[in-house]
C-alpha cells in the first residue's frame, strides 16, 4: 500500500518540480543537472555516437525537472529534504526544504559547481540558525566522469544540533531501469541489500557499481560507480540497495525485511547525527558517475577489466589515486569450476603498487562457477611515488583455478600517469606595489605569474578587487577587464576611481593546469590621488624688510595623501641687481642652488631654495626689492603623471635690507701713484635700496663736498681742482651716507681710500763712468744706479743702447743699479739710457740720459 502512496505522490511531485526551473554543469565525459529545490539528476552528455543524454539516474540531468536524486537532513529529529513527497506523508515530521530557500540552484562560473542554500530560521519544529549547502561538482576521473556531491551543514546558531544525511538516487543506466548492483565482497544479483549485513558478513564496501548490461557484456553498456570511502569521500553509515518503489518515500529509516530481488534499482546512504557545536560546521560528500571503461578478454576464463586508462593530475592530486582494478571472470567451459582465483602482477613498475592490506592473489565472489556464471573480484591500487614527467605502466590479469593448464592471463594493460612537481604558480606584484600612490584613476594592477611545469592555467586565477571598503569584485578571465599575457595578469578598471579612495586588492589564488595552487598573496593597496599640491603660505613676508642677507626663501605646501616632487620646483627671482630674474629648478642638480623639502608631521611641507654658498656664508642677497615667484611644484605619486599644484605661480615680494650703502675706489685704487695734477675720482657708492643724497657727504684731504649722482647709480666721478704738490698723498673719505630706509654706511666697506701724486721722472744717482771720459780697454762693464723720489723705477721700462745697438744682455744688481758689458768698435762710444717710474693712473715720468 506505500508503494502505490508513494507512486501517486510521485506524479504530483515530478509535476510540480517541473514548474520550477533547472540548471546545469558538464564537461565532455560527465553531467550534473539540478532544479531550484535542489533535486538533481547525473548522466552522460551526448557526443557523435549518442545524440541524446545517457542516464545513471532517472531522468535526464538536461530536462526540465531533474528528480533522480534528492537529499534530507535529519536535524533534531525533524526531516528537512528536497523531496515535497517525503512532507506530504509526514507532515508532522518532515518539512519541505523548499520553504527555506535562500539561493536557488546557480553554476559557480569559476568552479563549475551547482550550489544550492537553504537557511533553516524559525522553524516550527524548533530548528534554527542551520545553514545547508548542496554542492554538486562535475569532474573528470581517469579517463571517465563523476559528480563529487557535498552537503555542508553549518549551525550558525547559539545550541548545538544533531545533524545526519540521507540520499536516496534513483538508478538508471543506459536503457536499463533494473540495473544489477555490484560492491567489493557483495554478490553481483538484484538482490535487495542492507550494508552492513553482519548475518552475512558483509561490510561496507569502498565503492559500489551498477551494471547496463552483464559481463561479458558490459563493454557494450554504460557502468555506473559509486565511491564512498576514498577521500575526500566520508564513508556513510549504512547504504541499501534495493528496488526504488521501496526506497521512495520513506522517512528515515527503511524496512526492508522479505524484500527479494527488485526490478526498479535504487540506492539509498545515510550518514548518522552528528552534533554540530554552535560556529561549527559538518560536511558530507559521496561520489557518483561513469565507472572506468572496460575491456574484454577472451579464454576459457573470460575476463572484463574495468580500470582508469589515465590518472590526471587535478587540484593538484593525482586522481584517481588509489584506483580499483574490477575484474568480471565469466566461466567459458563446459563444467563448475570451484575455487575461481585472480591474480594481480604490476611486473617491474616503480610507481604502482598494492594498497595496504591488499593481496595480489584474491578469489572471486563468488569462488564457485557454473558453466556462463560471473565472479568479481577487484584490487585497490596506488601510485606512489607519482612522477614527474608524463609515463605509461603496465599490469596484467590471470584467472585461474587449480585444474593445471587452466588459466587465461590479458595481455599487458596500459595506464598513463600524468607526471607533475605538484608545486603551484609563482607570483610577483608588478604594479602597483603595496601602500603606494597613483594619479591616474584608471590605473591597471600587473601582477607576474609563472609555473615551470605545466604552465598557469588562465581560467583558474581567482582575482578579488575592492574598489571601495563595502564592495568586493571577484573577477575571472571571461571578464573583458582581466587579461593574461606572457605570464603577467593585467587588470584594467572600467571605470575611474574616485579620488582619495583607497582601493584594495589580492590574488588569493593562481593555479596550473594540473591544479596546483600559488602561495597566496596578501592583500594589497593603494590610494588614487587625482589632486595638486597646495600652497598655504611663504617666507619672507609680504612686504616685509629683512636684515639676514642669508635669509632662506620658502613656501609651505602639502598634498593631501603623498608627497611633493623636488625635480617639479620651479623658482624666479627677480631682483634688484639681476632684473631680468634668476631661475631655479629643482630638477638641476649642478646648478649651484639647492632645492629641498622638508617634512614636520601634522605640518605642511617646506619648500626651500638657497645657493648652494650659503652653507659657507660666502653667497648673500643683496639689498632692494626681491620678488619671488613659484612658477611650477607638483605632486610625487609612484605612478601616473604629477598632479600640478593650482595655485602657482605664487608670487609674492619682500625688501632686503642687510647693511647700509657700501663704498669702494675705482680709479685711482687705494694706493695708487697719480701722475696727473688734475685726475678724475672715480669710486663706487650703492645701496640695494637708493642712497638718501642728503646725507652722503665726501671729503677730499679733508675738504668736504656732495656727492655727485643719483639715489641709485652706483658709479659715481669727480674732477680734482686743486694741484697737489709732487710726492703728496691725497686721502679720500665717505664721511656720511644714508639709504632711503635710513641705514647708516656700511663702515665694513672701503669708506676711505688715498692715492700719491708724483710728477718727477726718475734720476742718476751715479755711474762708472762720466761723459767724456778716457778708458784704455776696448771690452768693459759699465755701471749705473738710478732713483726716483716717489713710486719707484719701473724696471721693465729700461732701454739701453751702445752706438745705436740695443743691449739685451742686462744685469741688476739691486732694486735701482744696472751692470752691462760694452764691446768698443772704434776710438769712441756712445751710450744711451731710457726709463721710467711705476705710475698707476696717467703717463709715466721717463728720464732719457747718454755717455
């Protein structure tokens, strides 16, 4: 009577479900397809020689309503599930999953994976604050494809829970909707079975198959396996299997007590509760798909040999690893065989090798054969070490009894291993590197990636960006804003960031081909500054005198978020005695100024300039007006162009005044031997800031008289009218000056100077020889020593000739006395002298005397 309730209900669920919309996730060789209530079917995905969806449940994972799955959760003894049948016959303890939705089923695009959520708040039965995911992960598996299945049941709620698992698959395969069950240890029949089965011995086994079509035949069909002890598999608690009709509908636990062999296979596991603590989190996860393909040999002992052609390296494992090798024994002879053996021989192969426990010498189940009956009998295998490179092993299979020559060995059985270094991408941020400033609002993140094994696999870089602190951007390469090329990821903003903003990112993971993870990289930022710097003050004053010809010019000036470019200051200088202006940049290093920037925190930034002289006090401002100008200062991002400051050119201007006028001679210097009675006084009196011309009084040899010129020359003449005697010294003096802001004279100047006159030429003090004079010798020397009352003989100025030839060959003997050689040609000599005195300023006084 349940099973027609259950029928009933059935055609009412499967019409309903149909209303609610699907979706799915395939590769090449497996399929997955869910509706929004989390009811899932699995099969094969059409190809050139199927063009339709092959079935390991019922109903096709591609149609509207894919119900050959569905899942309960037994939490505090109340049944949430996805099947609407199960509430509606205990609707006093059972509750539609339906009801707690909170994300319908969606394909993760990056993983591939179907999720389905529900959150369980308020029950009526009590339950609250449990979190459940369903996850429904297509792979692919040594040459075949399975659907890892998870359910993640989280308790997000302050008591702790009992939580168990139930899932019931309606089995299919192929054409076949009684397919004949199969697990290590168990009878290959249709043949209700409740694992464990202590009566019978019988554990549970590491993985289960379902069969299209018998062995021998099974070659010709689909194989469907079920994994359900190999991690990351958890091994259930107890699984039945047995006919569907029976299985459907039923609360938790199943009475199967007189069922015989069923003609509608179905499957169902549990997972027993558990308690899950408050914050705590259990998983479940089971496996169901293609079984690897077979292959058939012949012999008296007919062997099927289903395992793995390949093992690939996928999430960074080489799967599947371990394997099982199933092997069908189908008795070809004409009589019962008893004590039917497999054996196992992986030959010299360094890689292969048994699992723990495992013989290589197994019976079949059964042992005992009749002529056509099948025995199975299976190895668990593990490759390890896994190599390196890409490499084929070998194996092979013998059946035999202990009837002597009765024995079918295959031939050697080829798997290909992947080969890997099981060692992720490494990764580099590029640009822009961590706590770093740009100005441009589009500015692109490059971050290297690179793998020597196998190379990094594009679709799997899992690339957050947070543009702000309460949005988060998961980007994947189908994004037209990620690019990967020649090993650096680019990503490129679409559109510009605000100004200020701090943005974040983080590869949190790259991965290879074979699934081999990166180290993470941590989270990185930056900050956009689109902004110039701003000028919120200068040194000197405005308008201000200053008396510190070493005073040091500035500005104050800041950034709102970085700091400011040195080689973008940019300094005119006008001033008083140098009005075309002097420019100084920061970006000439060798110029002999030095630009600088000085930092205080909380304070804005000093913007100096100074000759590079001023360190030593040799280089000074001089006094007048000085008008500065900052023509150019930037910003200094890391990258992007500098954000100019708005507010140049600032100008503002100030007046020196570090000393009162300065004087100095000219002509004649202070010293200097004057040969004119009437000479021009030329002397230097200025001041940066004009001279107040009532004030500037001069003396010459203690006569005072004006100044001549205006407020502003600086070169400034006088005639002599008095004619000093010969041999005088003359003093001139600035006796009072004054400039316009009413300093007194710069005393540390030369304010008084004096000058000699000397009008007098040189003269003989005495000589060898006199004119006209007798000497008895052709050869002889000739002595002469001059003076000069007032500046001196010039020594370079003397000339000498001997009879009209001029005589190169002299010789001083002191300061004023002159010795040469006279070579006497005839009865009498002639000698000529001509020098003069060391005059500064006018012609000199020359003495012209002969012999």
């Amino acid at each position: 009577m349940k099973r027609l309730i259950a029928l009933i209900f059935l055609a009412v669920i499967v019409s309903t479900f149909a209303q609610l919309g699907y979706i799915e996730s395939d590769n090449e060789l497996i399929g997955v397809g869910a509706d929004n209530a989390g009811m899932f079917s699995i099969g094969v995905p059409p190809d050139d020689d199927h063009p339709s969806v092959r079935l390991l449940l019922n109903s096709s994972y591609r149609s509207a309503s894919p119900a050959g799955a569905y899942a309960g959760f037994l939490i505090d003894s109340v049944l949430y599930t996805t099947n609407a049948l199960v509430h509606m016959m205990y609707p006093d303890s059972a509750v539609r999953l339906t009801d707690h939705l909170t994300s319908p089923s969606s394909v993760d695009p990056i993983e591939k994976w179907i999720i389905t959520e529900w959150l369980i708040e308020d029950d009526p039965f009590g339950v609250d604050s449990v979190y459940i995911q369903q996850v429904l992960q297509p792979q692919e598996s040594g040459g075949s494809g399975t659907v890892v299945m998870r359910w993640l049941v989280r308790n997000i709620g302050s008591e702790p829970r009992t939580v168990g698992l139930i899932l019931a698959m309606d089995t299919k395969i192929g054409d076949s909707d009684s397919a004949k069950i199969w697990a290590p240890g168990i009878p290959y029949s249709k043949t209700t079975k409740v694992l464990p089965d202590p009566v019978r011995d019988w554990d549970l086994p590491p993985f289960w198959e379902a069969y299209e079509y018998d062995p021998p035949d099974d070659t010709l069909g689909l194989v469907a396996r079920g994994i359900l002890g190999t991690p990351p598999n958890v091994m259930p608690d107890k699984i039945a299997m047995a006919d569907w009709r029976d299985l459907l509908g039923q609360y938790w636990d199943v009475d199967l007590t007189g069922a015989g062999e069923y003609d509608d296979s179905g499957v169902m596991l549990w997972w027993y509760p558990v308690t899950v603590q408050p914050g705590s989190l259990t998983t479940f996860v089971t496996t169901y798909g293609l079984s690897d393909s077979s292959e058939s040999i012949g012999g008296i002992y007919g062997l099927s040999i289903s395992y793995p052609r390949d093992q690939v390296v996928a999430g960074c494992n080489l799967i599947p690893n371990p394997f099982n090798i199933i092997v069908g024994v189908t008795n070809n002879s004409d009589s019962t065989v008893h004590d039917m053996q497999g054996v196992f021989e992986s030959l010299t192969s360094p890689y292969l090798r048994l699992a723990d426990g495992d013989s290589a010498v197994k019976r079949t189940n059964p042992s005992s054969l009749a002529p056509g009956d099948v025995g199975f009998v299976s190895w668990r295998v593990i490759t390890d070490p896994g190599p390196l490179t890409n490499t084929t092993e070998d194996f092979r299979i013998t059946a035999r009894t202990d009837a002597p020559d009765t024995f079918t060995t295959s031939p050697l059985m080829p798997i290909n291993i992947r080969g890997s270094d099981y060692m992720g991408p490494i990764t580099e941020l590029v640009e822009p590197l961590h706590n770093t400033i740009t100005s441009d609002s589009l500015q692109p993140i490059k971050i290297y990636i690179h793998d020597e094994d196998v190379g990094v696999n594009p679709n799997r870089l899992f690339f957050y960006f947070y543009p702000t602190i309460a949005e988060t951007i998961g980007v994947d390469i189908s994004d037209p804003r990620l690019t990967f090329v020649n090993d650096t990821l680019y990503f490129h903003p679409a559109t510009p960031m605000a100004n200020g903003s701090v943005v974040r990112f983080q590869l949190t993971r790259a991965e290879d081909w074979n699934g081999c993870a990166s180290d993470p990289m941590g989270l990185s930022m930056f900050r956009v500054d689109l902004d110039g710097p701003i000028v919120t003050g200068h040194f000197p004053p405005e308008g201000s005198i200053q008396t510190d010809s070493l005073v040091e010019n500035y500005v104050l000036a800041y950034d709102v978020y970085g700091d400011l470019r040195i080689q973008s200051v940019d300094y005119l200088f006008g001033l008083d005695d140098y009005p075309a202006g002097a420019s100084i940049s920061g970006a000439d290093s060798d110029d002999g100024v030095s630009i600088g920037i000085t930092s205080v925190a909380g304070e804005s930034d000093t913007v100096y300039w100074k000759p590079a002289e001023w360190t030593s006090g040799a280089g000074r401002i001089a006094d007048g007006y000085v008008d500065v100008s900052l023509n150019g200062l930037t910003d200094d991002p890391d990258y992007g162009i500098p954000n100019p400051c708005l507010d140049t050119p600032y100008e503002w201007s100030y007046i020196m005044n570090s000393h009162g006028p300065r004087a100095r001679p000219v002509v004649p210097a202070h010293g200097d031997y004057v040969s004119m009675p009437h000479p021009n006084i030329v002397y230097y009196l200025y001041d940066g800031n004009s001279i107040d011309m009532s004030t500037a009084v001069l003396s010459l040899d203690g006569a005072s008289m004006p100044v001549s010129g205006g407020p502003r020359d600086s070169i400034r003449t006088f005639v002599v009218d008095t004619v000093f005697e010969d041999c005088y010294m003359v003093i001139v003096s600035i006796d009072t000056c004054e400039d316009s802001l009413g300093t007194p004279l710069d005393f540390t100047s030369w304010t008084w100077w004096l000058y000699f006159t000397d009008y007098s030429a040189p003269f003989v003090r005495s000589s060898s020889l006199e004119d006209g004079d007798t000497i008895g010798t052709d050869i002889f020397n000739f002595e002469v020593s001059f003076d000069d009352i007032c500046s001196g003989i010039e020594r370079d100025s003397i000339q000498v000739w001997v009879d009209g030839d001029m005589v190169t060959l002299l010789s001083w003997v002191s300061d004023d006395e002159l010795n040469f050689e006279v070579n006497a040609l005839g009865d009498s000599v002639i000698i000529h002298i001509r020098l003069c005195d060391r005059i500064d300023v006018g012609p000199a006084n020359w003495l012209d005397r002969t012999y």
